[in-house]
C-alpha cells in the first residue's frame, strides 16, 4: 500500500483512517481539504498524540495559551493527553495529509 494513494482534491469534511491498533497504540492516516475545527471546539483526547505533516500546511492551537503551531511537511508535534487543541486551519491548495500515533 501507498501511504499516498486515493487522495482526495476536496472533502466535506476530514478523513479519518485507522491503520494499525492495539489495546494502547492507534496509528491513524488523517486526510484535510481546507477544513477547520468548529468554533468553541477543542480536541480533549485521554491519550497522547504525536501528529507529523507528511503534505500540505496546517496551523494547530491550544486552549492553555501555548503558542499556535504552524505545521508544514515534515513537521510534527507531541500533544500531551488531556491537552486541549483545536485545527486552526489547513492548507487549501493541496490536501494536508497527516500520520497521527495516539498512545496511553
């Protein structure tokens, strides 16, 4: 398989695609067009997340007032479990294709 193959040029909303999982490991392909967290939403998972940018652009923000963090490929960052965040923004020229391990 091509971790690249089938992508989109446009979504309604997120793709989420589970690739691999165990009682304490889920590794997830994540596919964005554009889309944004809603307003008011934040992320608040009970396991980590380490979250790299394979393609495309994004910008994430954190409720506690951690700096947002602009995302192009190649970048990534470690969100500690209960960390509120939310997608500020994707890239809309391409699709922004995202590999995320989520830990306990």
């Amino acid at each position: 398989m091509n971790f690249f193959a089938d992508l989109p040029a446009s979504l309604s909303e997120e793709r989420f695609e589970a690739l691999a999982a165990s009682q304490h490991v889920r590794i997830e392909r994540i596919i964005s067009t554009g889309q944004t967290s809603p307003s008011g939403f934040w992320y608040n998972q009970p396991e980590h997340e380490w979250v790299i940018v394979l393609r495309g652009e994004a910008v994430l923000e954190f409720q506690d007032g951690t700096a947002p963090r602009h995302l192009a490929s190649g970048d990534y960052v470690l969100i500690p479990a209960r960390q509120k965040h939310r997608v500020a923004s994707t890239s809309l020229a391409e699709p922004t294709v995202w590999l995320a391990v989520f830990y306990t």
